[in-house]
C-alpha cells in the first residue's frame, strides 16, 4: 500500500512539496518534475529540474540537478516522513571553510537559524547520510585565504551518527593541476566548533601538483614552492589540530622553501612520522633519498627532534646514520638551523662523503648558539678553508662542540691538498693520528703530537700545532716532519711551489730526474701569513740528502749524473751542494745550485768545477747551448788530454732573459784532431775561457808535426776564430802524410793557420773554414813550370778548407796561377772520398767540373811534357790504374813534347769506360782521339784529325842521340787526317796504322792521297842490340813531281815530270830520323816528260836534295846548280843501291829530245862525293839543248852538270863520249875518257843485268846487308 501511495499519490503533491522546502531553506524552490519509485525495497522520490532563488537576498545559489529523496518503509509506517538518504546528483556545490573554521554550503541557509552564518550547512548534521555523485565541487578556505579549488567528477558520501561523523570523498583534481585523491575522516564532536572535536583521516592522492595542494597542510613553516608526487597520509587531529601524522611519500621536481630559503629536492621518498610534543615536534624517517640540485642521498635514516618556547630558543637533535654529506649540507645552508658564522664555513669547504652513527645536537638560548657532534666520517671530501687543506676520501671518527674537538683519523687512498701552496694535491696511501683542538681566550690551537703518513713516493711522521688566535693576531703554525727514503722524481710535488715563481717552478718540475732521497726533514715554524718568512719572521725548511741523482739544471745544457748532493729549501730559497757526480762523462769536483729568492730572483745560480778528459768536455759542449758558438769546432774535430773546468751559469727565471755563462777550461797536455783533414795537434798547453762576449784564449801552445805551434783563440763579430803560427817542415809532413808527390818538395818554412767557426743558428749561411797559409819561402819544389820553385823563391800559398756541408770543399792557391777546388764527399764506409777537383792554371778561379772527378783546366804558359814524366816518373806503357784525373780542358800556349814545340795547343777530353775521348785544336792537329788506359789485347789510339801539319826536316842529320821514346813504348796507333800538311804543302788525305810487336811496331799503313799523288807504304821501327832503327817501303805514284815539289815549297824549278817510283829503304834512328848520311835499300824511279827550270852551276845541292826528311817523308830533287837556262827530259828512269849513305847504280839514265846519258858508279851522299862514269850519247849532230828536269837523286843531277858542260853547237861531235865524274858535289872534276863513238857502257851483258842488291822489305840490320853497288 505505501509502495502504492509513492508510486501513485505522492507526483499530485509537487506543489505542496515546493511550499513546504520553501519554507524550511528560506527561499523559493522550483522543482521540475517529481517522480518516486522504489529503489530496492524503499521508496525514493526523485526531484528534478530543482532551482532556489532568492536565498536572502544571497548572490550564490545551489544549482542542483537532482535530488534522490529515500525512505524507510518503517519510518513511514510509524509516522516518521523525514528521509533516511539524501543522494544529489550532477550538480554545482561549493563548500566554505569559514574564517571562524566552521564549513557551510554556499547557498543554503535555514530560516530556523537567521543568525548563523550566511551559507550555514549545519543542517547537513541532522540528517543520517547525504550522498553527491558525479558532481562538481568548489572548495573555498576562508580560514587559510587560498585560492579556490574545484573538484570534478566528484562523489561524496556524508554519514551521520550522533556525535560521529564520517566523510569520504573521492574526485579528480583540474586538469591543469592533475592527479586524483582520495580523503576519508571520521570525526567525533562538535565539527561547527574550532576546537571541540578530534579525528582521524586519511588522503591518498597521486600525480598531484603538491605546490598546490600540501601546503595547505601547513607544516609549521615550511612551505612548498613546486613539485609532482605521489601521497599516502595517516593523520591524527586533536582538539581540532593535527597532532600526528605518517605515511610515505614520492616527490618530483619539488622545490621546499623555508622563509625566504629554497631547497630544491627532486625524487624524495621516504616512509615518516611525524607527532607533535610539547613545544615542538618530532619526526622520524627511515628510507629516505632524495637529490638536490648536485648530489643524491641514498637510503638513510634519521630522528629529528625540535623544541622551541619562543622565536629566540630552541633546541634541534638529529640523529643520523648514511647520510650524504653533500646532499645534508645543500639543505643545511637553505635552512636556517645553524649559527649564521656556520653557513659561510660550509659554503667554502663544500663537505662530501657518508656520515654514520651521528649524533647533532643544536641548542639556542637568546642569543648565544651551542652544539655538539659526534660521528664517524667516511670518505670525507672538502675543499681548503683559510689555513686547512682540501682534503679527499678521509675517514675517521670524532667528537666536536663549538669549543673543542678530536678526530681520530684514519684514511685510506686519499689525498691532502694544501692550496695555493702546492700545486697538486698529496696523494696518501695512509694516514693514521689524531687531531685535538679546543678554543680558549686567545683564540683556537690545532695539535697532533703524531701522524703518520705513507705516499706512493715518501713516508712521513709529523708533529703539528696551529694556532688561530683572536683578534689581529695572525694564525701560526709549528710543524716538524721527517721523513725516509723516497724518490728524487717527485721531489717536486712536496715542495711549497705556491711561493715560487712560475719559471721557478717549471725548473724544479725537470730537475730531478732520477735519483734517491737518503732522509731529511721539514720545518714550518711562525706566522702563517708570513710564509715564506722573507724577514725572517719565521723559519722554512725542507733538507735532505740524495745519491745517484741526475740533475736538469738547465734546458739543452747536459744533466749531471750520479750526484751525491744535500739539498735545502729555506725560506724563500733554495740551494743544492753537489760533491759528487758524472755531467757528459765528467768527474764533478763540486756543484752548487742556488736561489737567493724564489720570487724575486731572476737568475738561478749554478757554478762548479769538472774535471776529467777534455773529450768529456767536448761531449759537455756539444749537449749544451755553447754548441751553438763553438759547433764548427765541436762538431769536427776531436780531443783527448785532462782539464779542469770552472763553470758559472745564470739561468734565467723569467721571460725574454738569456742564460749567462762564464767558464774557464785550463788544458793540459791535449791533443786535438780534424779527421776531415787529417790535422792533429799536441801537447796543447793554456787556458781558454768563455763569457758572453764569446771564447777567448791568449798564450796557448800546441806542437803540429813536433813542431811547437803557439795558439790564440778569441771571438770575432759572429764567429769563433783560432789561430795559430809556427813552422812548416816538409819532411814532418811527408812522415805524417805518406805520399810519393813529397819527394819533389824539400825545406821548411813558417805557416799560419786560420780556423773560423760562425756561431750555430745564424741566418749568414756562413760556413766553417780552415784557412792555411804560407809564403813558402824555404821551401823548394822540383818540379818542371809552372809548378816548381827554388827554396829563396816566395811563392804564396793558401789553402781553404769548408766544414760544416755534405761535402768537404776544398780550396787552395799556388801562386797567382794554380788554383785547386776539391770537393771531398763520405763514402759508403764513412770515410772521405774525392767526389770532385778542378786543378786550374792561370789568373780565373777554379770551378768543381760537371761530372765526376778530377779536372784540369785553364791556360799553360809553357809545358814540357818529357819533364812532366820524367819528375813524376810517369811509364805510359805500364799504366794500370785508372786515372786520377778523368777531365781536362787547357789551353797551352807552348807544349815541349819528344823534342818538338808546338804552339797555342787547345786540348779538352774525358775518361770514360777505360778511355780518353777528347778534342785537340792548334795550328799543326785538329780533331778527336780516344786513348786507352792499357795498351794490351789489341786496345788501340785512335786519332780522327780534321787538319794535321808537320814541320819541314829538310837539312837534317842523323845525331845518333837515344830518341826521347823507345818503339816498343808505341802503342798501336790508327791515325786518319782529312788533311795533311809538310811544312806549307798540303799532300791530301792521311792514313796511318801503327801495331806494336816485340822489339817495335810495325807500320802496317802509310798512305797519302789526293787528286794528284798516292803515296802507300809499310814498314817497322824496331830496336835491335840497343840500336833504334826504321824501315819502310812502298810507292808514290804523282802525276806531277814537279807540282809536287813546289806544293811542299822544296823548288819550283821543275815542272811536270809525272813519276812512279819505288822504294824499299832504311835508316838509323827513328822515323823523324831520315837522313842520307845513314840510309840503305833499294830505289827505283820512271819518270815522263818534265823541263828542269834555271839549272845554276855546282852540284853539291844536287845530292843535297836526295835527303829524306825524316817525318815528311819526302825525296827532295834540285837540279839547279847544273843549268842555268832549263833542260828539258822525256825520261828518267833508274835504280839505286843504298848502304849506311853510299849510293851506287848501273843502270840509270836520262833521255832528252836531242840525247841519252847513262850513268855508272858512286854517289856519297854522306861526304857528298863522286865517282861516275857517264855515257853521253847524242840522238843528233844539232844542237842539244838540254831540257827538262831529272828527278832521282844525286846521279840525275850529275848527267845534267855533264850536259852541261858539252851542251853547244859541237854537241854533235861528243856524241858517244864518255866522262869520268869525280870529287866533291859542288865542284867535281870532269875528265874525258873516251873518243866519240866508243864503247859507253861496255858489254851488253852489263847494260842488262843492272844489280839490285837491296833486298825489298827488309831492314839491313834485321839481319841481311845491302848488295855492293
């Protein structure tokens, strides 16, 4: 029935039902729409459509979309019609925290209760359970004055039960604050008062924007800026305040303030709780990580316990185990626990590193500040704090209130950096000790009575007292440490560099190579600000003894090595007293080091003395900057000998300084060497020394080739110049210098020595040179010119030798006209070897030749070249070696060679392959030659002469002197001229081939030929029992004889006469020996028609012109002393027997157009006699004008004289007439022997047997004689 009257009766009631709720809020409500049904077994009115207007006048009014009203069918049955649930549903609500605390529905206000205040919920209570879903909420606090917040999709669920009270609420937060929550509270009370009630909550939310929401928890005074988290909540409020709360919590990106003091923290968790005490509160989180801005805390746990009575007193206890140092002291300094001096102290020293089992505990009274601290630190890292050092990985546990303290230290692989006054930390290995201090009336005092400490290089055990006083007074300390054997390498790094300066420093980086610290000690003892007590206010010192230290005192000087030293850093200096030691191999006799000021001194000092042999030295120069004023010495030459050395050196400190250096060498019995030119000096006395003016030395004596040689050394503009003068004696030299070349030279005489060295390093391109000089007077060379000279006889010679190139160039003046350029390079076995030399007379400079070798050049006043070999001894039929020079190009104005002079010779050539090739020019030879080196397997000179001229041997007789060159000195010789010149007569074309053989050569071709004449024969020049003796035999062919004899410029009183002739003959002496007086063989001659010009009187010259020259080869024929106005011939024709100048004949006649002449008997063509029968027989009885010329020899020449004689108009009476011809040429007797008509001849027999004892071919002397006439 009730079901019934709901679903039917009760819709009729919508206008009684708006009255009645009118009445009740106190404002007019509109409803809709009015339904009922039954949800489950209780009837439930749904009112839609609902709007309330004019609320008293209250400008904000509920907007409600539905109301469920549900009822309990029993109420109903037993007259009670009030809802049991209230259900509003997608509606519009705003609840207001009131500034008096209490909540309220903006809106609603009870007509019953005008007084309350505007938007009173309190009616909310009267009911049992009100319901919202799926609605929009606006949360106002009034009380806390934020903004606003607007809840969407909201559900609440509000219960009543007497004095209890439960809500429960879940919604999503705006968008643009994300996140969703859900919050539950159960109160018990009155929840409209300020302060009777109490309750328990709980909120969860995740994604929540916490700068938004949490700080409306406001926790004391700390707020939230930003962040992102996650919230899980458990509170407990009391008399209407929260009095405990815990849960966990996850936070991103959060950034907390307290005050005026940001802490960024990011991802923060942890599990808490927090609960109030008296006068504070208490919180306790285990768990905990976070990050600040540079540093994560891990899992950690701490107490925190916080009391305060007023502004000005409070009490802060921590304990804490894990904590990061870092990460606390980055909230520590945002946070305003501390004493405001605190904060600067943690600000500078920046503390990381694990704090464990730590106590804290901070007290504040007005205004005095106390705390203590206990803990253990465990990897302690910090940065230098006024007088205390940095520190990293230092552990320990200790104990500290704001008036004393100890730490009990023990670290492992950590390190100690004491800023600025070293400049890399100090690593430890181990460090173990304890440090009190504690703070009286004066001020603080820091002590450890000891501490040990192991490095990787150096063990130490310290005492230390540091004072820090009040007031003015400055901080001092006193420090001892000792410390044991270590390693010079890192000596360095334990020295205070922060009082040096930068050069100083970068010397004391390299110093110490190598080496071992024996021990020493360290002590700091005065006021800290007044390191490093340059007034002596206080004393610094670090001392130890090294051994086998190498020391870099210097860059590019050489490091001493093996040094035994004490070292001492005092104050602001330093000194190194060496007593021992190696530098370039040197004994150091002592060595000190020292720095008067580290920051003041410009220069660091080093001075010494070295003693040893001078090639240490020499090593000792050569590593160090000197090398660059004595590299031409150091680098070529070598010593030996003792010698002490005193060496200061100013080493520059600071930029755009030089290195000052003085030293002084005191030389003792020395000897020095130039192996590139082989010089050695000994028994070098004296003292040089060096500034910065240069090297110098006065007074220094040596003995070259034990000669005494007095020295200087000193410094000239960019160089380095040693001199040195003394005497020069050949026969030393030759001793020294074995070569047979000294054999030619005899004497002594002075000479001077110039060695200049320009300084390493200059832009000149200067080279070093070794200059020697001499006037040679005293000194004799015997050799032919224009080399030799007599010992009186000055002739100036310079030498020049450069150092310092690839090659060794080489200079030298004879005079003022030999010059010699040697250019000496290093062989494959590192010895000097001739690459290049230019031997050079005349007045231009030698010049290296283009190739390889030695060369001779320029121009040759006079060269006899017999003197040459016979000085140098020269066997040109034994040479075997190649040639020492391999090039020449001269220009000889007179050339003496095998007895003849030849002018204006311009000979060139190179050696090549074995061979000389080359070119001659001068006015007898034009062409080229090759000349072999060895004259054997048939190796042969070949001369291709364009032009070769012989002089005129006309008159010449045999002298029987021994010839200049032996025939079997001949080589084999293929000569060729284009042409061929006698004197002024050019003969044509030569060929000449010469082929040597056992006992001589052999002359295997001898020819001339031109358009006119063919000259061809063979022969030998041999050498048999000592006697030298020629041979040749062959024709001559001439279609003129007398053109011939006039082209040779022998007589022009012949014409025509074409001729054969034949000849096999021989004579003492060479070829170039031809003469009459010793010439044997056979002749044989046909000549045709020719005329015999200007025949004079006297027949002396007749046999005069049968001479044979001896190198022209030639038949010379004169006729002249026999006519006077010509004769004229048709035919010569004979034959001649020769023996050691005898001539003879039996047949030889002459025929003219008018008669014939026969003639018998002797001719002495050595006493130019004669002893001829001669036959005239006339062809007419006219007149027999005698023409033509005979050309012969000598027997020709009688006919004509004899012609002569009977030529006239009786001629014809004479035909038939015989004559005796005897005496000298020049005036013969003539006798008549015969009538006319008689006999001429004698018998037939005799007229045709002529006799030619001269065997063809053969020479006399190779062992068959000519045939008597």
């Amino acid at each position: 029935m009730t079901a019934r009257f709901f679903l039917t009766e009760v819709p009729e009631y919508k206008h009684d039902l708006e009255v009645y709720l009118s009445e009740e809020i106190g404002a007019e409500v509109g409803i809709t729409s009015l339904s009922a049904r039954m949800s489950g077994f209780n009837p439930q009115l749904s009112l839609r459509g609902i709007t309330i207007n004019g609320l008293n006048k209250q400008t904000n009014a509920l907007k409600v979309g539905e109301i469920r009203l549900s009822f309990n069918p029993l109420d109903l049955v037993t007259g009670e019609t009030k809802p049991n649930k209230i259900t509003i549903v997608n509606s519009h609500i705003k609840i207001q925290r009131l500034a008096d605390g209490r909540f309220s529905l903006v809106g609603l206000t009870t007509a019953k209760n005008t007084d309350a205040s505007s938007g009173d919920f309190s009616w909310l209570l009267e009911g049992r359970r009100y319901e919202v879903m799926d609605s929009q909420i606006i949360w106002q606090d009034d009380l806390r004055d934020l903004p606003d917040i607007t809840l969407e999709k909201a559900n609440i669920i509000f219960q009543n039960k007497g004095p209890e009270h439960a809500l429960k609420v879940t919604a999503a937060l705006p968008t643009e604050k994300g996140g969703t929550f859900v919050l539950a509270i159960k109160v018990r009370g009155d929840v409209l008062s300020t302060t009777n009630w109490d309750a328990k909550g709980y909120f969860k939310a995740e994604g929540i924007d916490i700068a938004e929401y949490l700080t409306r928890l406001k926790v004391e005074t700390l707020s939230i800026d930003q962040g992102e988290g996650d919230v899980e909540l458990w509170s407990t409020w009391k008399a209407a305040k929260l009095s405990k709360v815990k849960g966990n919590a996850l936070v991103r990106r959060a950034s907390l303030r307290q005050g005026d003091n940001e802490i960024n923290v990011s991802d923060f968790s942890s599990h808490f709780a927090w609960e109030t005490i008296l006068n504070g509160w208490t919180l306790k989180a285990q768990d905990v990580v976070f990050k600040t801005q540079n540093s994560m805390q891990k899992e950690s746990q701490f107490n925190v316990q916080y009391r305060s009575d007023n502004a000005d007193n409070y009490s802060f206890d921590v304990t804490a185990n894990g904590l990061n140092l870092k990460a606390i002291t980055s909230i520590f300094q945002s946070v305003n626990v501390t004493d405001d001096s605190v904060l600067p102290i943690l600000k500078e020293v920046k503390p990381t590193g694990l704090l464990n089992h730590a106590s804290v505990s901070i007290q504040r009274r007005d205004t005095q500040l106390s705390w203590a601290t206990c803990g253990e630190l465990q990897g302690l890292t910090s940065e230098a704090y006024e007088a205390f050092p940095s520190i990293n990985n230092f552990s320990g546990t200790g104990c500290a209130t704001q008036d004393k303290g100890w730490l009990q230290l023990d670290v492992d692989n950590g390190s100690i950096h004491f800023t600025p006054l070293f400049r890399e930390p100090i690593k430890v290995d181990q460090l173990n000790g304890q440090l009190t201090w504690h703070k009286d009336a004066y001020g603080w005092s820091i002590k450890s009575d000891h501490i040990t400490m192991n490095s990787p290089h150096i063990a130490t055990q310290t005492r230390v007292n540091v004072t820090l006083p009040d007031g003015d007074e400055k901080p001092s300390i006193d420090l001892q440490t000792n410390f044991g054997a270590a390693d010079s390498r890192y000596t360095a790094l334990y020295l205070p560099v922060g009082i040096m300066g930068k050069q100083v420093v970068n010397w004391l980086d390299a110093a110490f190579i190598e080496g071992e610290v024996q021990g020493g000690g360290l002590l700091l003892s005065g006021p800290l600000s007044s390191f490093p007590y340059r007034q002596n206010e206080g004393v610094f010192q670090v001392l130890f003894s090294a051994q086998n230290l190498r020391l870099h005192y210097a860059d590019k000087w050489p490091d001493a090595l093996g040094v035994s030293a004490d070292i001492e850093f005092k104050n602001e200096g330093m000194k190194i007293d060496g007593h021992e030691g190696l530098i370039a191999g040197n004994e150091i006799d002592h060595v000190l080091v020292n720095i008067a000021d580290f920051k003041t001194d410009k220069y660091l000092h080093l001075s010494g003395k070295v003693k040893n042999d001078i090639q240490g030295l020499y090593t000792f120069f050569k590593q160090s900057p000197l090398n660059e004023q004595m590299s031409g010495l150091l680098d070529y030459s070598t010593v030996s000998g003792s010698s002490v050395l005193d060496l200061n050196l100013d080493i520059p400190l600071r930029k755009n300084l030089k290195t000052k250096v003085k030293a002084k060498a005191q030389l003792k019995d020395n000897r020095l060497t130039v192996p590139d030119v082989g010089l050695v000096i000994n028994a070098i006395e004296g003292e040089i020394e060096y500034d910065d003016q240069g090297i110098r030395g006065d007074s220094i004596t040596g003995h070259f080739l034990d000669e005494k040689l007095s020295l200087a050394i000193k410094t000239e503009k960019d160089s380095t110049v040693i001199e040195g003068k003394g005497p020069l004696t050949i026969s030393r030299l030759a001793k020294q210098y074995p070569s047979d070349f000294w054999r030619h030279i005899k004497g002594a005489g002075l000479a001077k020595v110039k060695v200049e060295l320009p300084h390493k390093g200059l832009a000149t391109g200067r080279l070093s040179t070794i200059t020697l000089s001499s006037s040679l007077k005293g000194v004799g060379v015997d050799l032919p010119a224009p080399v030799g000279k007599q010992k009186n006889q000055v002739k100036p010679f310079k030498a020049i030798v450069q150092l310092g190139q690839s090659s060794l160039p080489i200079k030298a003046w004879y005079g003022d006209s030999l010059k010699t350029y040697i250019r000496l390079t290093n062989s494959q076995d590192k010895k000097l070897a001739l690459e290049k030399a230019d031997i050079h007379f005349g007045k231009d400079e030698s010049k290296l030749p283009v190739k390889q070798g030695v060369q001779l050049s320029g121009e040759i006043e006079v060269l006899n070249i017999t003197q040459w070999q016979q000085a140098l001894g020269v066997d040109t039929s034994r040479i075997s070696e190649p040639p020492m020079i391999n090039q020449f190009n001269l220009n000889i104005r007179t050339l003496e060679w095998l007895d003849r002079i030849f002018d204006n010779v311009l000979v060139s050539g190179t050696h090549q392959h074995s061979t000389w090739s080359g070119e001659v020019n001068s006015p007898t030879v034009i062409g080229r030659y090759k000349v072999p080196d060895k004259f054997v397997d048939g190796s042969t000179i070949s001369l291709e002469l364009d032009t070769l001229k012989l002089l005129s041997n006309e008159g010449q007789v045999y002298s029987g002197k021994i010839p200049p060159m032996s025939p079997t000195d001949i080589p084999n010789l293929d000569l060729s001229s284009k042409e061929f010149f006698i004197g002024r007569s050019k003969l044509g074309t030569l060929t000449l081939q010469l082929r040597q053989k056992d006992n001589g050569v052999v002359i295997e071709t001898l020819s001339l030929k031109s358009d006119r004449d063919d000259f061809k024969a063979g022969g030998a020049w041999e050498v048999l029992d000592g006697q030298s003796i020629t041979g040749l035999k062959g024709t001559l062919n001439s279609q003129s004889l007398g053109s011939l004899l006039a082209d040779m410029h022998i007589t022009k009183k012949l014409k025509d006469a074409p001729v054969e002739f034949y000849f096999d003959l021989n004579w003492l002496g060479e070829p170039q020996d031809f003469s009459k007086d010793t010439l044997s063989g056979y002749a044989e001659i046909k000549s045709g028609q020719g005329r015999l010009l200007d025949v004079e009187p006297g027949i002396g010259r007749i046999f005069g012109l049968l001479s044979l020259n001896t190198l022209q080869r030639r038949l010379q024929l004169d006729f002249s002393d026999l006519v006077q106005k010509g004769l004229s011939f048709d035919k010569i024709k004979g034959r001649f027997n020769l023996l050691k100048g005898e001539a003879s004949t039996k047949r030889f006649y002459l025929e003219s157009p008018s008669a014939r002449l026969d003639f018998q008997g002797d001719v002495s063509l050595v006493n130019e006699q004669l002893d001829q029968l001669i036959t005239v027989t006339p062809k007419t009885t006219e007149s027999l004008p005698l023409a033509g010329a005979i050309a012969g020899g000598p027997l020709v020449g009688a006919a004509v004289f004899i012609a002569q004689k009977i030529a006239g108009k009786t001629v014809n009476k004479l035909a038939g007439y015989q004559y005796r011809v005897t005496g000298p040429w020049r005036d013969p007797t003539i006798e008549q022997i015969s009538q006319p008509g008689g006999k001429i001849f004698g018998m037939m027999d005799n007229v045709l047997t002529p006799v030619f004892d001269a065997t063809l071919g053969q020479l006399p002397l190779s062992g068959q004689k000519a045939n008597e006439p």
